[in-house]
C-alpha cells in the first residue's frame, strides 16, 4: 500500500485517474455504452463520502471505485451494477437514504443498493455464523438480484486485497467469513479465480506461517518442477504442432490454499502433493462446434505419448458442472512415475472457466443486455441453490453449505453420503447404516484417523465404522446419539439382550421370596430400589441378572436389620452370589494373584531374546519394535503390545486404565512380521528386480507376496520378516526406488 501525503490536487488526480480507468475497462466491454449514467454515480458517491478516509489514509471514494473495477472487469457486470458498485457504501455510512438512489437513479439501482445495505449489517455482520441456516433462504431471495451478491462478492475481494490496513481484530474475524461463506459462494457463482484469490488471501491472514512455509517449500522446489515440466511437455509440444493445432500451453501451479487443503486431509507431506501443478492446454477453435472434437483429438495424442491413470480422467465436457466449468482432465504417468494433471479446454472454457460469468458476455453476439443475460444465469443458479443432491455441486460445496443447516452430509468410504442431525457422532452413522453395526461399533475412522464412538462428526466428513463382535450395546451411548433413528435402534437392541439378564435376574429374586415364603411388600422394595439406585424392578433384575450389582453392597448399606436379614438369606442360598456372577459375566480374571510383578506406574521393559520373553503381540494390530504401543495386562496376566492407534487399544484404554502399562522397546531383538503394500504400473521383470531387491541386496527375509494386476497397475502385499520400524523405513525407500512403482507403505 502507498503512503497517502498526497496534496488535495495530486489526490484529486488520483481519484479522477482511478475513475477514468474503470470507464476505459467498461468502455471496450460488449456491454451497451450507459457513460451518462455511471458518471453521475461517481459523482454522486465522491460527493456523499466526501472528506471520509479509509484507514489506510486513502480518501474513502477509492474504494467504491476498486469495487466498481472488479464489478466489471473481473465479473463481466454492466452499467446498473457498477453504479451499485460505486454507490454500495452510500446509505450505510452516509446521509442519503435508499429513496434519495431512486430518485436519481431509478428503482433498479436503488434496490441493488438497499440489498447490499442489509447484508453488511445482518447475515453477513456478526451474526453471520449463530444464523447460519438463514443463509442459504437469504441466498435464494437475494438471487432474486444476483447482482447484489456479485457486488458483495466484488466488495469483499478488495477488502481481502486492501486488508493489511484494517484493524487487527477485524483481519481475522474477516479473513474467517471470507473462507467460510464467501470463497464457496465464488466457487458456487463459478468465479474461480476470485474465488482462489480469496482463499489464499484469508489462508495468509489466518495461518501466516504456514503460508510462509508452503510459500518456500513451493519456491525451494520450482527448479525441480520446471525441469520436469519442460521434459514432460516437449514431446506434446512437438505433437501438437505436427497436428496443427493453435494451442497455448500453460504450467498451471496450485493454489498456496490448495496445497494446504489437501495437505491437511489426506494427511500428507508437502512432497506427496502429486498434483502440485498441472499443464493446462488452451486451444484456438472458432469454430465451437468443432470444440469437443479438438479436446478429444489431443486427448487421444497426449495419451499416446504417456500412459494415463485409469481413474482420473475426468470428462467435464461432456458433463459439464453446474457451475458451467467445462474441461477435460487426465492425468498421465510422465517422467520418473510422476504423474501429472492435464488440462484439456478451449479459449473459451478456458475464460469461463476463470472468469465465469464476465467470460458469458464476451462470447455473445454484439451488444448484450444485462437485464436479460443475468435473468437466464439466475435461473441456473436458482437450480443449483435449490438442488441438494451431491452431483449438482462440487463436494466442497456440499460440505460448506451443510455448515449452515441443522444437518450435515458425511461420506461413507465408497463415497455414499449419509445425512444426519447436526452434532451426530460416529454411532450415529454405524446405526443408520445398520442395527448391527451400530451395536457392535467400536471404533471409527474418520478422515482416516481413528476416534471413539463418541467423536462428534462435521459436514464433509469421511466416516469408516470399525466393529467387533465381541462388542455389546451400552445404555450410556443414548447419551451421544443425536438422531432419533439410532436412540429407537439403541434402546430396541438393549432390550433385547437386557430381556434373558432380567429374566434371569427376576428369577433370582422370586426364588428366594418363594423359597422363605416372603411377600414382597412395596416398602421393602422402594427401600432396595433406592440403596442400588435404580429406578424400578425391571432395572433392579437386570442389573442383578446381569451381576453388574449384588445383594453384598445392599447389606452394608441397609439400616433396616429386616431387610439385612432377608438378604443375608439370599447369601446363604447362594442364589445372588453377586461376587460370582460378576466374575463371570465381565469375564475378568483375579487381577491381582495373575500379575503381581507388573508395576504399571513404571514403564515396562519388553524383551524379547533367544532366553527371554516378557510380552506377546496383540493379534489386532501385531506391532513391531519401533512402533508407538501401550501394554496392556490381559487375563492371563500377559503384557499384550498393542499400537496406540488400534482400536481396540481405545476400548482398552477406556475401560480398563489400571490395566495399561507403557512400555519401551530398546531390549527387543528378534524378527517381526511386517506386510508392506506396494502400488505401481505393472512391466516386465519388475517383480524379479523387487524380490531381488528385498532378498539379496537388502536381506530380507520374504514370508508372503501378492500380486494382483488390473489395467496395467499393480499391487502387492509383501509379508516380510523386519526388526524394526526402520527396516521397514528402508525398505520402503529403497522399493520406491525401482522404476514403476508408485508406492510402498506399511500395511495397517
Ligand atoms: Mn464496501
């Protein structure tokens, strides 16, 4: 930003400068010629912010005029909006009202204006987040005139430019509502690059570190990328030439936001971004009807020269997107085993695709009509609002918009979407999708990463429910059910397994009552009811059925020597034994006799040698030296070594804490069975070189391998016998070095 000590003259100048520029911009647009009328709201505006500064020092009119710039050039808008434009700021900072615009400058301007008016102040002020679900009804009347949430859109980009000069605490809370509602809404509007440019600009003010960091990672790596793109690109380039194609070729590098985005989900390192760039091939065709024919023509060249990947081609032409984004992606196995993203599309694709609608008007035949252009965009827009389904809008849409609603979308591996109430958790999906996995649900992987079966989901999330069988239903999950679906599924499946404990339990009790001839009055029962608080019989025989409680803990409790007795009768019959029957149901050893050396204060040593060894390996997740683990004391009074991450380790660290140990590896010295899976494009004699590989040069013993072999890609399960995490490491490193493979990682 300059430093604005500009005398009122050379102020004066600028002003006039910035103003004339934003005509010559409108000027040599297709749109009918309306000078008159946006000089007069130039005017108007300058006079009514006359004397107010922005905080930056710069007088207040150059902002509506920045707005006004991006409004038309950036937007492809006509005369009414950049009048709206320029006077957007009028009503809400000034005197004039929304009657003093009409009066001057008709009902259409002034009602552009009173919209953006009201959308400062309420859905998108502070507001904006606790009446979320308003948002998307606000939308749908707001489009009634897009063009107020394209001038919106136009004013908060050159807020996001020009802000570095707002107050510290408004940088963060506006950075914030950009990402969150209006970079999807560009996206949404089909407004890529504006889009982009917001992303990246609130990303920077709300992780500037990271920003910087990818910043540098991106420039530390240009070298590398641009030799690999020019190796890459020659043989297209000659190809393409022969063909007589005009084309333009670009090295299309990803957003800083971008890189981050998918960084972060796919939990992932900088370097395992594959699609860090891409080549985007922009062709000449004047002729439209010739359009698709030419993609394709290239298409079929370009995968001529390198292999394409099976699953990531991507036809956007045939089907467009809603958003009217038309190209044809693929992505080829380039040099090295890179693979590498390219972008098919025609100048005008092209323009549409990053100018949206601004690129509609230039295609059109003469003069065109604002009026009459927008009424048929606005109805496209109206479809896509008002249609939920997943294939009419981009998955970044979906998981925005859901933020706004009292539902949210989540995402089964196969990528069939689940709706829920907002704030489900993970059991909430496992019921939905089944009683049985509900009850028998563990665990979850969500986004990859495991969570307990209480952990609260978002819009977008990847849900994969874990199950075991040896699981059973728990009467305190209801508490983090939030669909009405699962509670029902809940309470029907505890019933059913709670029905034999109760009878069980109830016989118990009428044995005994029968046996000594008792009649059981109300007032001995209320009397045992409260000292095992619970709240009638049929939880009182369940819990008593179930041994979760005993007749002992009664007795040491009750006061009255009556009820004592019976009790005690109870014992002496050895019906209720409740010690007995807990044992038995909870399946849990005396702890005590079976591990009286385990100090679980203390970290425990494993070893493992030819004379010794003091642990076995959970058969769940079979971890070997190196890994993060936890011991856990099991019932043969055994240290169990489980990863942390297992799931099963979770259940065990929440139900039995007493029972974990940490433990450290450093005197463990054996072979261990690791599977390593290994991905990549399928050529004579690459298995030779990799079973050479792991047992000549490296010495590895080989247990198992499986190959399988679609398409010419490959996979491989390798069973190997390792030390350590580290052998693994380097095997890993060294597979990858073998010409055609893609990856090889740790099977889990
Ligand atoms: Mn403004």
């Amino acid at each position: 930003m300059e430093q604005y000590n500009l005398t009122p003259e050379q102020e004066e100048q600028l002003v006039d400068r910035e103003f004339r520029d934003l005509l010559d911009g409108y000027l040599r647009s297709n749109h009918r010629k309306k000078v008159e009328i946006i000089e007069r709201a130039f005017s108007f505006a300058k006079e009514a912010h006359k004397g107010v500064r922005r905080r930056s020092g710069e007088p207040y009119i150059l902002h509506p005029i920045a707005v006004a710039k991006i409004a038309s050039r950036e937007i492809g808008l006509g005369s009414t909006s950049i009048c709206a434009a320029l006077l957007h700021d009028v009503v809400e900072d000034t005197e004039y009202t929304v009657e003093d615009i009409e009066q001057h400058f008709g009902k259409k301007i002034a009602m552009i204006v009173e919209g953006l008016t009201k959308i400062s102040g309420g859905i998108f002020g502070d507001k904006a987040s606790a009446q979320a679900e308003n948002f998307r009804k606000l939308l749908l009347t707001m489009s009634e005139d897009i063009r107020v949430v394209l001038i919106k859109m136009a004013d908060r980009l050159h807020n996001m430019r020009t802000l570095g000069s707002m107050a510290p605490n408004k940088q963060y809370k506006i950075a914030g509502e950009t990402l969150y509602i209006y970079a999807p809404l560009a996206h949404r509007l089909g407004l890529f690059e504006i889009k982009t440019e917001l992303e990246d600009l609130s990303f920077k003010y709300e992780h500037p570190k990271e920003y910087a960091r990818i910043e540098q990672l991106i420039k530390n790596t240009s070298e590398d990328r641009d030799a690999l793109y020019t190796e890459f690109a020659a043989p297209i380039h000659a190809r393409l030439n022969e063909m007589g194609i005009q084309y333009e070729a670009r090295n299309r590098l990803k957003s800083i936001y971008s890189i981050w985005r998918k960084m972060e989900t796919k939990h992932i390192p900088f370097e395992e971004v594959y699609d860090l760039f891409a080549m985007r091939i922009i062709f000449d065709c004047p002729d439209l009807s010739k359009e698709k024919e030419t993609c394709y023509k290239i298409y079929a060249a370009i995968t001529d020269l390198y292999r394409p990947h099976p699953e990531r081609t991507r036809d956007w032409i045939t089907n467009p997107k809603a958003n009217g984004y038309q190209a044809l992606h693929v992505t080829l196995m380039g040099p090295d085993g890179h693979w590498i993203e390219v972008q098919i599309r025609s100048r005008r694709m092209d323009e549409i695709a990053e100018k949206g609608f601004a690129a509609h008007w230039k295609y059109k035949q003469g003069e065109s009509d604002e009026e009459s252009e927008l009424s048929e965009w606005l109805s496209t827009i109206k479809d896509i609002l008002e249609d939920p389904t997943p294939s009419a809008i981009d998955f970044l849409d979906t998981l925005k918009l859901n933020l706004f609603s009292s539902e949210i979308a989540v995402f089964t591996p196969k990528g069939e979407i689940i709706t829920l109430p907002a704030n489900s958790s993970v059991l909430d999906v496992a019921f939905s999708l089944h009683s049985e996995i509900g009850t028998h649900c563990i665990a979850a992987k969500v986004n990859h990463k495991l969570v307990p079966l209480s952990h609260r989901l978002q819009s977008g999330d990847q849900v994969e429910i874990l199950t075991s069988q040896s699981q059973t239903p728990k009467p305190e999950w209801e508490n983090f059910l939030s669909s009405a679906k699962a509670k029902t599924r809940l309470r029907k499946e505890l019933r059913r397994i709670q029905q034999p404990l109760m009878e069980k339990g109830k016989q118990i009790f009428d044995k005994f009552l029968a046996d000594k001839n008792i009649t059981l009055n109300n007032n001995v029962l209320t009397k045992i009811l409260g000292t095992y608080k619970v709240a009638n019989r049929e939880e009182l025989f369940y819990k008593l059925g179930s041994g979760e409680i005993s007749i002992d803990d009664y007795l040491n409790e009750s006061t009255s020597s009556r009820a004592r007795s019976l009790i005690s009768k109870i014992f002496s019959l050895g019906l209720g034994g409740g010690k007995k029957k807990k044992e038995k149901t909870e399946a849990q050893p005396d702890t005590k006799a079976a591990r009286p050396k385990i100090n679980t204060k203390e970290k425990y040593v494993l070893k493992y040698n030819d004379r010794e060894r003091n642990f076995v390996f959970a058969d769940c997740c079979r971890p070997i030296p190196g890994d993060e683990v936890m011991g856990f004391i099991n019932d043969n009074g055994e240290v169990e070594v489980h990863e942390l991450t297992c799931p099963r380790a979770q259940v065990l660290k929440a139900s039995y804490g007493p029972r974990i140990v940490a433990t450290s590896w450093d005197h463990v010295a054996g072979s261990f069975h690791a599977v390593i899976n290994i991905e990549g494009i399928d050529r004579h004699g690459i298995l030779q070189e990799l079973t050479g590989l792991i047992s000549t040069q490296l010495n590895i013993n080989i247990r198992s391998l499986n190959i399988e072999a679609h398409d010419e890609v490959f996979t491989c399960r390798l069973g190997v016998l390792v030390r350590d995490t580290d052998t693994v490491t380097l095997l890993c490193k060294n597979i990858l070095k073998i010409d055609g493979v893609k990856s090889a990682v740790r099977a889990r």
